[in-house]
C-alpha cells in the first residue's frame, strides 16, 4: 500500500464497516514498523486490501476488505495466503471478527482457522462481541 492508494482503499473501508478507519489511520501504519499493508490490484485499481501486525511470534490482520465488486472471486484468499507464505517465521495468525459477518468467518474457516474465544462488548458501535479467530502455522516445526 502506498500513500497515493489511499482514496480508493478509503472508498472501500467506508462501504465495508461500520466503524471505518480514518485516513490518519492507514497513514499511521506507514510508520509502524510492525505493520506490513498489502493490496490487491486489478486494472491499475485497488481492490482489496490488508494491514497486519507483528506481535512477538503472531500475526495479527488488524483489517481486511474487498471491493464489493470484486467479491466471491479468491481475492481476500489470496492475500491471506500471500501474507503467510511471505511471514514464514511466525507460527500463528489471528484476528477478530464479528458474530454476524458470515463471510468473513466462512472464509477464514475455509483457511483453518478456528474460532479459539470471545471478547465480550468489544465493538463499541453495537456493543457486539467478538469471536477471536486463530491458525496456527506449521513451516517452521513449531506448533
Ligand atoms: C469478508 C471478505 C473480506 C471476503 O473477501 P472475498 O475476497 O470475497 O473472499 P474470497 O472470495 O477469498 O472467499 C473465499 C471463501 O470464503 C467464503 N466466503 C467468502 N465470502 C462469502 C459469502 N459472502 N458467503 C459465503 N461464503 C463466503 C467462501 O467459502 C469462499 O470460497 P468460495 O467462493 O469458493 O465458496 C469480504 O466479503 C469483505 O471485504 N467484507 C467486508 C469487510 C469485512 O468484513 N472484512 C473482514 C473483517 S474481519
């Protein structure tokens, strides 16, 4: 992700979430040495993007979302997939992720992640818990 991408991942972020991040936000990450933002390109156009943390020996995707458009079509798969085979020295990825968005728990289910604990009340905009979603990673002997 680059700073000129930010328009249209802003675009994406507000038609995908209720609590969208801000433009500060994205732009704070570029300065995190923990956080790597991966895009998906198609045409020359943004079409998905991910931001993850390094946290000790985890990965934490802190954010995920697809163009409306370009769903259903492998693209989030695919940079998960990406983010791991690039990250080879981490041996778990989790992430958050909201009772009611099917989707995104179909596809990180399909991924070998498994729904590990809740976190009660933890988005303040409805009050909704959150499934703590874990995969454990295998290439380095760990785990
Ligand atoms: C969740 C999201 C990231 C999925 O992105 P995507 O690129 O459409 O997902 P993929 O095409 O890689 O889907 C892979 C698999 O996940 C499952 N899946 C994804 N979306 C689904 C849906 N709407 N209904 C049922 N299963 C779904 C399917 O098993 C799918 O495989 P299949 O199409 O071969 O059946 C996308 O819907 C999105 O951006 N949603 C809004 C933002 C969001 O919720 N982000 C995640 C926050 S935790």
């Amino acid at each position: 992700m680059k700073k000129s991408d930010l328009d249209q991942v802003l675009a994406i972020e507000k038609g995908s979430f209720l609590m969208p991040w801000l433009r500060s936000h994205f732009l704070n990450e570029f300065h995190r040495e923990y956080s790597v933002q991966l895009v998906a390109e198609a045409k020359h156009k943004i079409i998905g993007y991910l931001i993850c943390w390094f946290e000790a020996d985890a990965m934490h995707i802190a954010n995920l979302a697809i163009h409306p458009e370009w769903r259903r079509q492998g693209i989030a798969h695919r940079l998960i997939q990406k983010l791991i085979k690039d990250q080879q020295w981490a041996s778990l990825v989790w992430l958050e992720v909201r009772p009611s968005n099917y989707a995104a728990r179909l596809l990180y289910k399909k991924m070998g992640f498994s729904e590990k604990g809740i976190r009660e009340k933890y988005y303040v905009d409805e009050g909704e818990d959150a499934i703590l979603m874990v995969k454990w990673l295998h290439f380095n002997g760990k785990g």
